[in-house]
C-alpha cells in the first residue's frame, strides 16, 4: 500500500476498528483513535517531506485498479496545492 493510500484509509481503517468495541471500554476507543489519526499525521507530514517544490506538478502517484473489468481504480497524487 502506497503512502498516499495509508494517509487517507487510516482513519476509516480505525473508525471501522470502533465499530466493534464496546463503548465501556473507553481506553481502547481512545487508542484506536489515536493510532488511526498518528497514522494519518505521520503519513502527512512524510508527504509533505517527499514532495519536490522544484519539480511541481502531480508528485508521489498511487494507482490500484479495484474492478478492472468496470474500469473501476482507485488513483491518488499530490501536487502543490494538496500539501
């Protein structure tokens, strides 16, 4: 999985992670949020380390294809105004 990709699922990753603990355990809910939010801000500001000010344009692409026979693809990239 790409940097990118990682960023952005992370918290939903998480947020699905919460959906089966129970709320009694507030420890664990807190934990799992902030893992999935870490993540998320570890992910960022590597991006933002990456990305090349002097090249420009679209940096640091990420292509997957989901449902190729629908042409169905899950397609990232960064470019200067995104980080």
């Amino acid at each position: 999985m790409g940097l990118l990709s990682l960023t952005v699922l992370s918290p939903m990753v998480a947020a699905v992670c919460l959906l089966f603990i129970p709320s009694v355990s507030r420890a664990v809910v807190r934990l799992v949020s902030l893992c999935g939010a870490g993540v998320s801000l570890v992910g960022a500001l590597l991006v933002t380390a990456r990305y090349d000010l002097a090249v420009g344009g679209i940096q640091l692409r990420e292509q997957w294809d989901v449902v190729p026979s629908l042409g169905i693809s899950w397609k990232l990239g960064v470019d200067g105004w995104g980080v």
